[in-house]
C-alpha cells in the first residue's frame, strides 16, 4: 500500500514538473536572446543574490548590468528577470499600456501603504522631516526583497524582522487613523456649526486631499483598514520622498559653498531683503534651485522600478539586430541607477553637477534618460508638487541660513531605502545669515 502511494507522489511530481517545463519553454526560448550570468538549474542566479547584503545590492546589480549590457537576463528561481537601463528599452517598457501591475516586491510595503535651526553644532536635518519609524520598515523590506527565503509570508511574519515591520506598521496606522478621526470630528463640527473658523487665503480653491477620501470611503464602503491603507499611501509618498530630497540637497550644497551662493544669489533677486513666503510664480523663477532638485533627484530616486509583464514586450533591434522579446510573465527590473549614472547621457555621471540641466544640455538627452518619477499611466502623480515642496523648504531655509556640512562629496556612502540614501545621515550646521548679506 505504502509502495503504490509513493508511486502515485513520484508520478504526481514528475507530471507537475513536465507541466512546469512546458509552460516555461517559451521563457527558457526567448531567455537565449539576451545576455546574462551563468544560472543553475531551478535556482537561476537567486544563490548570487543570496549572498549579499540589501546594501550590496544595487552595486551587484549595476555590476552585472555594465558586464552584460542592457537588456540583460537573470534568473530567481525558475522566474525570468530581465534587466533594462538604457533610454530606448525603458521607453519600449513604459510605452506599453498593458504592463502595469507592481512586482512581487512592492506587495512587501502593502501591509501599511496602499529651536534646532539656531545651533552651531552639527545635527541630521532628515531627522526634522522624516520619520524614523517609516525608515526603519523601509531597511526592513528592502533586506527582505534581497533575501529569497524570506519572501513568503509564512516564513517572515514568524522572523525577528517580520515582527519588527509588522509592530511598526501597526504604529504607522494606528496614527493615520488619528488623523482620519480628527478630520471627521472637525468636518462634523463644521456641519453643525460648531467649527473654529480657520484663516486661508486658499481655503476657497483648495480642497484637502482627505476629505476627497473620506468621501470616496463612504460611497465604496471602504474598511477603516483599507482607508488608513489609502490615505498612508499619499503621506509616505508626499512627504518621505520630499524629505529625503531636500535633506541631500541641503547636505550637497552644505558641501559646495560656490553653489549654494549661486542659488543664494537668484534668492536674492526675486525676494530682495523681503521675508514673505514663496508663491508659485516665485518657484517658477528658481532656476539654479530647479536644477539642483532635479540633480538630486537624479541621484536620489527609487534606484530601481520592477513590473511584471502582462502582454509580450518588443524591444526594437538596432543596427540590423532582431527584435527582442519579454515573454508575458516575467518581470521587467528597470535599473534607473544604471540609466541615471549612464555616461552616455551625463557627463559627470558619478558626480552632483547640477548643470546637468541647463537647457541645452536636456535639449540633447533621450527623452526616457531621466525617468524618476516614473512615466505614463504609472507616473508619480504628485511630482509637481513634490518639486514645488523641495524647492519650498530649500528656499525657505537658504534665504535664513547658510548651510555648512562636513562630509566628504568625493566620499560618500549610499545606502538602500525606498530612495537612496546617506548612509551616514544628513549632517549639516546652519549659520543665520546677516540681513544685508
């Protein structure tokens, strides 16, 4: 009896496993045509990654790029990745309509998205505008997509680690709920009269965001969960974003006293010794500030973007070389660390050189050379504002003070989060600036 069952297990197997083979025929076909590292059978290249930290990742990652060329192929597993970081695959990616859903690992951050200024010691200015919870689960996910055994949620809920992320995503939500609540008391109180009348030149025009949610959540009958979910996603995205942008910007112009004159100096012009805040037409004439947002931004953004293909994506041959295929079902890994490094578009690609963006040089670049908000359907939908809150705070804080910082721009260590970061923070010393300066 035992015998025929252990037959009838082997023969289950073997059929699943020539089922497995068949459906993966097509990507194992198209895989030749695309240059990549030696894989093991089933294991692909995941012991490769295996091996390194979440740190190590995009070096690795980059490493492997520049020695196969963009499109290059790696394997997870027996899952087909292909790598692109050059401006005409990222626009054959991007163009396609079809291919929008997220990748596996962005369903790893699905359980909670959906006086100091006067001191003459250094101090980390992200830590002003940043939360330090949010960062800790950002290490957190990113050391987990670079660990294969721990992409189930059944092994990492039961890890140290998965306890942590979880503990601190309850806190995150548990204060998006507060939030929401105080919005409800105060929309409430202002149905029946009761409301303390609050003074905006913009209350007029200007709709808040949470209310547009509260009453989308009441039609679709949304959980409070799937809410809180909703709305965080806005706060992480509007604001962790922001913040670690301008942190960068301040560190980098702390470190290069001749621009930040240079960007002190349109300040001057457009606001003389006034100390009125800043309009949006005001914005739009900040163009040494503009370029350098943009530059750090370059530097800065989510170094890699990852899409599973949902319809065959044709990669245009060149040079009388054949098309190239991504089969349905494999994952796109756009490396927007290699496109924005890319000597071929930058001519100081390892460096903050924010001429970059001087008009004639954008004029010359591939419009898809500089993607860090992404594109089309998928494209960040606040990153106008995004730009216009960098340049606020960095304009604010320039017009008040000069920013100094310590470190070392030829030496500097990144680290992995959702953007790029400082490895060693974001210190930098802010001196009041005399009136007539």
């Amino acid at each position: 009896m035992i015998q025929v069952a252990t037959f009838y297990a082997l023969f289950a197997v073997l059929a699943w496993f020539i089922s497995f083979l068949i459906s993966k025929r097509r990507h194992l076909v198209l895989a030749k045509s695309f240059h990549g590292p030696p894989a093991l059978p089933l294991l692909g290249n995941a012991l490769q990654f295996a091996r390194i930290s979440h740190n190590e990742l995009i070096a690795t990652v980059s490493e492997l790029e520049k020695k196969y060329n963009s499109p290059c192929r790696f394997w997870l597993g027996t899952h087909l990745v292909i790598g692109v970081a050059d401006a005409d695959s990222m626009e054959a990616v991007l163009r396609s309509s079809e291919n929008m859903d997220k990748s596996q690992h962005h369903t790893f951050f699905s359980d909670f998205i959906g006086g100091v200024f006067l001191a003459e010691e250094q101090f980390s200015v992200e830590k002003l505008i940043r939360g330090i919870q949010f960062s800790r689960i950002a290490e957190i996910t990113m050391e987990r997509s670079s660990k294969v055994w721990l992409h189930p949620n059944i092994v990492f809920n039961n890890t140290i680690l998965g306890n942590r992320k979880n503990e601190l995503a309850a806190n995150i939500l548990n204060f998006v709920k507060s939030v929401i609540k105080t919005r409800r008391d105060i929309k409430t109180n202002e149905k029946n009269g009761t409301a303390k009348e609050v003074k905006s030149p913009y209350k007029k025009f200007v709709r808040p965001y949470l209310d547009s949610m509260l009453e989308y959540a009441e039609e679709e009958k949304l959980t409070e969960d799937r809410l809180a979910l909703e709305v965080n996603d806005l706060m992480v995205a509007g604001s962790d974003t922001s913040a670690v942008a301008s942190s960068h910007a301040l560190v980098m112009l702390g470190m290069d006293q001749e621009l930040q004159d240079r960007v002190y100096a349109e300040l001057r012009e457009i606001f003389g010794d006034s100390d009125r805040p800043a309009t949006l037409e005001d914005l739009a004439m900040m163009t040494q500030l503009e370029m350098v947002v943009k530059e750090t931004v370059r530097i800065t953004c989510p170094p890699h973007m990852a899409r599973t293909v949902e319809r065959d994506i044709i990669l245009p041959g060149k040079g009388g070389a054949k098309d190239r295929i991504i089969p349905t079902g494999a994952t796109v890994y756009m490396l927007l660390y290699n496109l924005h490094r890319n000597p071929k578009y930058w001519s100081h690609p390892d460096e903050f050189y924010p001429d970059h963006f001087l008009p004639e040089y954008e004029a010359t670049r591939p419009k898809f050379s500089y993607l860090p908000f992404s594109y089309g359907l998928r494209i960040c939908p606040g990153y106008k504002y995004g730009v216009y809150s960098i340049k606020t705070v960095l304009s604010t804080v320039l017009r008040k003070f000069k920013v100094k910082s310590n470190l070392d721009k030829n030496n500097l260590n990144f680290r992995l989060s959702i953007m790029l970061e400082l490895a060693d923070g974001y210190p930098v010393c802010l001196e009041p600036r005399i009136p007539a300066e």
